[in-house]
C-alpha cells in the first residue's frame, strides 16, 4: 500500500463535521492531519489511530481502517490503543495547561479513533536550527524556552511529566510562541495511574536515564531532557549517552565556547546529571540558576514605561466609522485627531489599547466595540493576578463578547464592528479581535500579524469552494442569531511581552493600504516617527475609507 492509499483523502468528512485538508505528519502509531471544523470555522489537527506495521485501509469510499488478526499483532494493536487513549486523557487534564496544543473532541470512526487538537500552525525546533545553519545564539534559544518553563511548571504541579521533550517536539508558532506537543508519552508520576513506557521515543542524547525505570522518574526527567534540549540548540550538537560520559564528558569544554555564563553552563550541567539525586528536583529551580530569577506567577516585572501614539483620520467621508481608546478609560475620538504620551504600567494593572471600525454606522460599531471591550476587562479583572489565562478560559470569554454584542444588536436593531484590542498586565499581553481589525507585533525584527479570525470565506478559499456572500456574515452563522452583519468571528492570542516589543493596533483600512514590509519600516524608525511616517504614505492613497492606528513601544 503506498502512502496515498494508507492516508485519508483530502475531502474526507469524519464525525459529519471535519473536513481533512492534508496531512501534517506521520509516526509508528498514527497519521496527523490538518482538517476544517465546519461547526466552528476553524482549523483544527486530527491525530488517527493508524499503527502503520499492523493496519491497512480499505479502499473505496469507507476508507476504513482493519488491522492484523493474528494473536501477536492483535495484542500489539490493543496496547498501542490503550496508549493513544491515554493521551486523550492526558489531554483532558491538561486542557487548562498553557502553550500546548488543546483536546477538543476524541471520536471513534472508520473502525479506528481519532484525536482532535487545536492546530500550532509553525514549525518545530528541529527545523528552525536546521534552517539556521544548525544552531542558535544562546539568548535566542532561552528566550524560546521560556515558554515551556511556564508549561512544564503547570504540567508538574499537578503531577504529570511529558517524558518527551525533544526540540521535534516544540513548535514555534506564527507569532514566535514555542508550543509542547506530542503527549503519547506524557504520564503521572504520583503513582496514581500505569506509565506506558513503551511508547517513549528515542532520541539520542535526549532522554534521561532513567527513561526505563518508572519508579524513579518525575520532573527531574523531563528537566534532564530540556536541558539536552537546550544544549543541543545552541550546540548544534546533542550529548553522549549517560555510560559514556561517565567515561569522559566533553560537555563543560562544549558549553565554555558559548555565550553562556559560568552559572547558566553549570545550571545545564548539574540539569543533565545521568544521578536523578543530584539534579534539580523542580524546573523553578532550573529557571532560576538560568534566568536568575524564579519561576512563580508573582514574579512580575517592573513596571514598564509604555509610549503610545495614536491617530485617526476620516479620509474622504463625512462619518467617521474609525474610533481609539488607550488605557481603560473610554475616551473613544471621533473625527480626525491625534495624541501621543508614556503610560507608566505596574505589574498588578491592566491596560487597553482598541481601535473599532462600525459597520453599517459609527455610532453602533462604537457601542459594540465598547460592550465588548467591557466584557475583556471584566474577564480579566476576575483571575488571579499574573496566571496565564488557559485557552478555555479565553474561549468563554469571546462567547461572552460575541453575546455582548448579541444583546445590543436586540436592543438597538442591526448592529456589527470589527475591533482590535491590545491590553496587558505586568508581563503578559492578550489580543482579542473581532473582524479583520488586525495587530501586528515588531519583534527583533520580525513582523508577524496576530490575533487573525480565521472566517468561513478563508476556509472556503483553502478548499478552493466558491465563496459565496453570506459566508462573511460568520458570527451570525455560528449562533444562529439575526440582527448581526458585517462581523466576524472573535479570535484570541496571548503571550509574555519583551522589552523593544512594538505593537500596532489599527483599522483594516491602515492594513489594506500598507504592505507589512512597508509597515514593518515604519514601526522600526524611532519615538513618534512610526505614526506620521505610516499615515504620510496612506495620504498618497485617494479612497473613500477611515484609518485610525495605535502603536506601543515597551
């Protein structure tokens, strides 16, 4: 059977709801692919059942899945699928956990099962190196980590280690945030619950000793293999087996020919100790001896001085549709105007900056953006001051804002907006947008636009369907509710904020306007060039449409 044959076929429907686009990748156990969830809109990765040395499919329309009959074959099948339902229910502990791809469905179909997952659209550590001639500056390689600092810190305190960590296995984003994946070998090490230690991968050099002794594994494991991790990314190299560097370890000579500091190389080399007794015992004790400062939801930074500049001109109408805010005091402008200053920002406040564009009328694109800017800040007003706010959480928050904006549209008539908001707390920022109002961040160079809904029309063009004229009208076709036009899906995207980072919030018309090349120029000259640079060459644009943009400089 070759590969076409052994995968499912773009098109395929499962569970009457998700459409396979294509496959993302393979293994020993299973098939991932990338697929449409036609309920919700969106992208999602499909994980199927399909250990490869013992299934076939059949051909034809059903495109199900048989596997070997024979007692040996059977009995390697049935312990394979109990390890692929074991990572479904790992999933479903963790659903709270950040920077991990989330569960969202588990079905069986087609005679075999099926994992459903939030899609990381990116590509993995091992790739990045490979296109950076094989390794990375040390400060660049611990910036990315920081993130799995913050998963491996939530995964540990509730007693689960991945056992996993590989740099195949973290995958850096779209916009720069590294992701945990693959947890078909993550299990509790509080006794609670069998490890499946056989289906542990090999990496060389990555895992720890004790890989095949489950009583004498935790967090000290998962910090070993980090570690390597780490070592292997600025390296460029991994690290000899635990037998021979008992004999002679070249690790130390390796490490002094790096950036790293004298405390950062012994922090990695007591991390990688083949005796789980002398290393460290948590990963808050790793990320204090390589950051030098620990790991705890109180450790915030000080507070940040914040430049803003914001400006909104009305181009040729005669309404403008295009309104600012920046901090949490509403003070929406309308016509043309402008204003610029420093925000000083403590850890425990919450700052906002939005622009809203209405749809059909200023004035109820303005009283839909506000209601569901009222809707952030109270969200984020009832959690624990410094958590990161889990992907579920997030998601009830935009079923509150679109309800928001529900109720308004039943109090007023029909109503729609499209909004970008930016609002932060201490060290993290989240952006939430409605509608193709977009964000860009400027960071180290790099410009990536974030917090991008992803509408039915874009996931028509994808599958190359026509894309018909009420395929736009997506959050009306989600809830099944009348009154709403114009608007889009909300969507989220959250992260820790670096100093240099530089955000611009603005109108759609700011975007279609300026290609990110030229944006990206703009928001790197410094102070309060970015803001006039940008509109100057929006004037030169003759049209009908309202720009309105805020840029941040942390």
């Amino acid at each position: 059977m070759n590969k076409e044959e052994t995968y499912l076929p773009q098109g395929t429907i499962l569970k009457n709801r998700y459409e396979v686009i294509s496959v993302i990748g393979t293994g020993g156990f299973g098939i991932t692919y990338r697929a449409v969830d036609q309920l919700l809109d969106c992208y999602v990765a499909i994980k199927e059942f399909f250990p490869k040395k013992w299934a076939s499919r059949e051909n034809g329309k059903s495109r199900r899945v048989a596997f070997y009959q024979d007692d040996e074959s059977k009995k390697i099948v049935e312990e394979c699928l109990h390890n692929f339902r074991h990572e479904a229910k790992i999933l479903e502990k963790i659903k709270d956990v950040p920077y991990i791809a989330r569960l969202k469905d588990y079905f069986p179909e087609n005679e075999t099962e099926y994992i459903v997952l939030s899609l990381v659209q990116g590509e993995t550590l091992s790739d990045y190196v490979k296109k950076r001639s094989g390794k990375l500056p040390a400060a660049e390689a611990l910036s990315y980590i920081q993130y799995t600092f913050d998963t491996l810190k939530y995964l540990h305190g509730m007693g689960i280690i991945h056992r996993d960590i590989s740099p195949g296995n973290l995958m850096i984003s779209e916009d720069q945030v590294l992701y945990l994946i693959d947890f078909g070998s993550a299990t509790s090490f509080d006794g609670k619950e069998e490890f499946q230690s056989e289906q542990v991968f090999e990496h060389k050099g990555l895992q720890a000793p004790e890989h095949s002794r489950p009583d004498m594994q935790g967090p000290w494991t998962d910090i070993f293999s980090l570690c390597a991790t780490i070592v292997y990314l600025i390296t460029g190299e991994g690290i000899a087996e635990a037998e021979e560097r008992m004999l002679l370890d070249e690790l130390p000579q390796r490490l002094m020919k790096t950036s790293l500091s004298s405390r950062q190389q012994n922090a990695l080399m007591r991390g990688l100790n083949p005796n789980i007794n002398y290393r460290f015992a948590d990963i808050e004790g790793l990320h204090a001896e390589l950051y030098g400062e620990a790991l705890t939801a109180d450790n915030l930074p000080k507070e940040w001085n914040v430049f803003y500049h914001a400006k909104t001109d009305i181009g040729s109408r005669k309404i403008n549709q295009d309104n600012f805010m920046v901090d949490t005091v509403f003070y929406y402008k309308g016509e043309d105007c402008e204003q610029a200053g420093t925000l000083t920002c403590h850890p425990e406040e919450i700052h906002v900056a939005a622009v809203c564009d209405g749809v059909g009328g200023a004035n109820y694109g303005e009283l839909a953006s506000k209601a569901a800017i009222q809707a952030v800040i109270h969200f984020v007003e009832q959690q624990p001051e410094g958590d990161v706010l889990p992907d579920r959480l997030l998601e009830d928050l935009l079923d509150q804002i679109n309800a928001k904006i529900l109720q308004l549209c039943e109090k007023i008539g029909q109503t729609a907006t499209t909004l970008s908001l930016l609002m932060w707390q201490g060290n993290r920022y989240y952006a939430v947008n409605i509608g193709d109002s977009p964000i860009f961040l400027l960071r180290k160079g790099k410009l990536k636009r974030i917090s991008t809904p992803q509408t039915k029309a874009d996931l028509n063009i994808m599958t190359q369907r026509p894309v018909q004229k009420g395929d736009f009208n997506t959050l009306t076709q989600f809830l099944g509710r009348k009154g709403v036009s114009g608007s889009q899906m909300a969507a989220f995207h959250y992260g820790k904020l670096q100093a240099g980072d530089t955000f611009l919030v603005c109108s759609d018309g700011v975007s279609k306007k300026l290609e990110e090349s030229r944006l990206k120029r703009f928001l790197s000259k410094k102070g309060e060039k970015s803001v006039p640079a940008m509109f100057k060459a929006i004037s030169k644009n003759t049209d009908n449409d309202n720009y309105t943009a805020v840029v941040l400089k942390f």
